[in-house]
C-alpha cells in the first residue's frame, strides 16, 4: 500500500509539502540511531531508556541535543545528523 501524507512545517511555511513516508526499516539491528533531546525538562530520561532498548537490539546510538527548545534545529546539527544516522527519534518531554 503506498501513501502519502502533509508534512507542516511549524515555522511559517508558506504552503505544505506533500512527501511520501519513507520505508521503515525491518529492524534497527546494526544501525545508527540519532537520538535527539530537544532540551526540555526530562527529555534525557526518556532518552536514556530508548537508549538502552536500541542498544539491546543492536542499534548503533549516538546522542544530540538542540540548543534550545523553542526553535528547530540548527541546519549544521540536521546536516551532522543526517549525515552520521540511519534513523533519528526526537524527544518531547516535560
């Protein structure tokens, strides 16, 4: 079955895009998982668990941080992430 969804962009998009989901993998074994803590209060400790479960599934992790909730990411940390990862989940966490 192929799909396609609206992505919004929170930041003042003009117009949404229209994007087809990319395949989820079949399993995180032997890939590098970006976890990305956007910086609000308790976000590390739900990290810290997903860590420790991609770990034990033979997933690769490396973590990151924004400087700063309350705007995206920097381009030079999405470009560094999207770079060095396979996969990346954000945490949103108070």
């Amino acid at each position: 079955m192929t799909s396609s969804f609206v992505v919004m962009d929170p930041t003042g998009e003009s117009s949404p895009a229209a994007r087809a989901p990319l395949a989820l993998p079949m399993s995180v074994q032997g890939k590098v998982v970006a976890l990305l803590d956007i910086s609000k209060p308790r976000g590390d400790v739900f990290l810290n668990r997903v860590e420790e479960k991609l770990k034990a599934a033979g997933a690769t992790v490396r973590r990151y941080s924004k400087p700063t909730f309350t705007r995206p990411a920097p381009t030079a940390l999405r470009q560094q992430i999207a770079d060095e990862c396979d996969l990346v989940l954000e945490a949103l966490a108070d």
